[in-house]
C-alpha cells in the first residue's frame, strides 16, 4: 500500500506535485518486477530521486528535464546523448495537464522503446490511487478533528464550522454519540484497516451519520431519522442498526464488543453530553463483561458510579474496609460473591467454592467481625455488596480506592 507522500510546492506559474522518494522507489520496483531492465524516477526538474540503480539516485539528467519541458518521451541513443544520460528512454507522467514526474528505462532504445507507453500509464496509475488515497486519508484526519472538536465541551466554533462546511456535514440534523469498546479489557486492538472497512460500508461518506476511528475503538455521531421514544430512547429500527453493527464488527474483529448509547441532541454544542454518556455506557459494559448494545439509560448503576466523586467513593470504601489489605478484600469478596450468588444457601455456595459449609461461615463471620457489616442481614448486605462494587469499578477504570 501507499502512503502518504506527496505535497504540492510552487513552480512558477503552475503548481507541481513533488513526489516523496520512497514512493518514488516503490514504483521503479514495482515496474521492474513487470520489466526486466532498470527504472528510474525523476522530478519534474530531471533530478533522479529513485531507481533500480542506487548508485545513479541523486543525479541530473537532462533528458528528462527535457522531457519534462516539452512533455513527451524523449530518446537517448547513440545519436540523441544528454549530460548524465545513458541510453533508453525518459517519459513525461501526467497528472491532469501537468508533468508530476519523467519515468526512464535503460537499455538499447530498440528493446525498450514499445515499454513506455506501458510503464507511463502503470506509473500515472499509481500515482492517482496513491492521490486518491491521500484525500481520503485526508478526509478522514479532517472527520477525526470535527469528531474530537464536537464531543468536547469547550470548543473552537470557527474551526467547527469550517470543518463541517469542508466535509459537508449537516450538524442541524439530530444525532446521539456511539461508543464502540472491546468488550476484555486485555483485548487485541489491532485490525484496524477491517473495522475501518466495516464502518465505511455501513456509513459511506456522504451519510448524515459520521464516524471516526481510534486505537481503542471507535466513535459514532448517530444521525436519527424519526422520532424516538418518549423518555429519548432509541426506537427499534435505530437499535436495529446498531444490534447489526455490533454483530458484524464483533464478527470482523473476532472478538467480542460493547458498544454504549447516550441521549440524541439537537444542538451539535450539546454533543458532549451525550459523548460522556455514551462514555459512561460502554465503561459499565465493559465493567460488567457485557457483549452488546445499551442505552446510557438503561445501565442502572452504571449511571451512578461514574458520577461518584472519586474522593467521596475512596472514602467510603475506606470506612467499609478499614485496616484490610487487598488480599483479605479478595478473599471476603469470593465467599460474600458466592453467598449472594445462591440467596443466602450456605450449603450451595460452599459447595461452589469446594469448601465445608463450616469454613463459609467462618469467612462470613469474619466479614461481620472485621468490617462491621454482617452479609446476613439485608442492610448490612446492601452496603457491603457496594462497596466491593465501587471498589471493583474504580479498580478497573484506574482509580482504584483501596
């Protein structure tokens, strides 16, 4: 594949492409995979930037200056010499009506002259898929900036306007923010070109909804068609939708995804609001190992705990379990867990754990004892079951408050 690689600089009165050397290389290795002599690569100035031929790179030649001034092939043979040239033939690459760059061959004009129609369409054809590509890459690094510009809460206006006026981006049109995550923490972030892929299929440019992708996922402006339910919620076509996304992207990627859902807004200055809902959403499923689509109001606690000062939740797990280490946590957390688990039956939940029912209560007991909180008394389990869950989640978003 390309890369990105051309830049356009003054040239007197037209503008010229100025073609980066390792693409430039790229090609005369292409084209001598196809020919079997060596092929050199001009500027527009006869200046050889790439060639099968290391030891001629960086020389000039005047033939194919010459070539590039009257834009046609010209011959070097034993009747036609030119400073630094040997024989072969230099062609002019078109680009539009200009001259972008002067491909040669070398060799004996007779054997290589019926190549250069060939390898000047091969090279022009290179250089507008890799120009093509450029614009979308381009596209794309515009589409990214709107996205982050729009998602936060203080923003540069002008520079949203402009980006939305380039890109062609409707922002009256009704959207709400969609947030795709690998659902395991520890997953793999790599496929990025496939999730690209899939999203492209699903929102080609020109869609009134636009996306942007990242190394931790990717992030939706959701255009909304029709109305919505009566406490905003997404109606069941537009779930649809997104169901069907995160099936075919969990498909793509090979691994599982969650993706969270905040609020539609009217207003594009009023879509970080639904970005960190939609932040929050895809943090809960992710927290609690959920592999699907879910709007930011159908979390539960997940709407609470993000909300938390962290100050507030250090403090309270603190109180809970004062003087305890980490490994002592864990411990009363499994015994607690099992004993939720099965409604209170011992039995079962020691047998879960491949324990005596005795050995259960003890644990039991020492939660009681050493936290002040008994998990058999409906209240005390309340608080209890809390904070193991507050602990938990700032753990896994990095503010662990233990």
């Amino acid at each position: 594949m390309l890369h990105r690689t051309f830049r356009v600089l003054p040239r007197t009165d037209e503008d010229v492409m100025d073609i980066d050397p390792r693409i430039a290389q790229t090609i005369v290795e292409n084209i001598k995979g196809v020919i079997r002599h060596d092929i050199n690569f001009f500027d527009a100035h006869g200046k050889m930037i790439a060639s099968t031929d290391a030891t001629r790179i960086g020389t000039f030649h005047d033939a194919a200056r010459l070539a590039a001034e009257r834009k046609r092939t010209v011959a070097v043979d034993g009747d036609n010499q030119f400073i630094g040239a040997r024989n072969g033939i230099n062609a002019p690459v078109m680009f539009g009506d200009s001259v972008v760059a002067v491909i040669g061959i070398t060799g004996q004009r007779h054997e290589v002259e019926p190549f250069g129609i060939m390898i000047t369409k091969m090279t022009e054809i290179l250089i507008r898929e890799n120009v093509e590509q450029i614009t979308r890459f381009d596209q794309r690094m515009m589409m990214t900036n709107l996205i982050n510009l729009l998602v936060s809460q203080h923003n540069d206006e002008d520079l949203v306007s402009y980006l939305s006026s380039t890109l062609d981006v409707d922002l009256s049109i009704p959207r709400c923010i969609v947030l795709g995550r690998c659902t395991n923490a520890d997953a793999d972030h790599t496929k990025r070109d496939a999730l690209l892929n899939a999203l492209d299929k699903r929102f080609p440019s020109g869609s009134e909804s636009i996306f942007r992708t990242s190394a931790r996922g990717f992030c939706i402006l959701f255009a909304i068609t029709d109305q919505v339910g009566s406490m905003g919620q997404l109606d069941e076509h537009h779930m649809g939708v997104l169901s069907d996304l995160q099936k075919e992207i969990s498909h793509v990627l090979g691994r599982p995804i969650s993706i969270g859902i905040g609020s539609m807004e009217t207003s594009a200055n009023q879509y970080w609001r639904s970005y960190r809902q939609a932040t929050a959403a895809v943090e809960w499923l992710r927290f609690t190992h959920g592999a699907r689509v879910e709007e930011y109001s159908n979390i539960g606690l997940g709407m609470l705990l993000p909300a938390m000062q962290q100050s507030i939740s250090e403090q309270f797990v603190q109180n809970i379990f004062a003087g305890l280490d980490d490994q002592r946590i864990d411990a009363f957390q499994t015994a607690f867990n099992a004993y939720t688990r099965y409604n209170g039956s011992v039995s079962r939940a020691a047998d879960s754990l491949f324990i005596h029912k005795n050995t259960l209560q003890n644990h039991l007991n020492a939660i009681a004892e050493q936290t002040g909180y008994n998990p058999r008394k409906l209240d005390d389990h309340t608080v209890l079951e809390l904070a193991f869950l507050i602990r938990n989640y700032r753990s896994f978003t990095g503010e662990d408050p233990s």
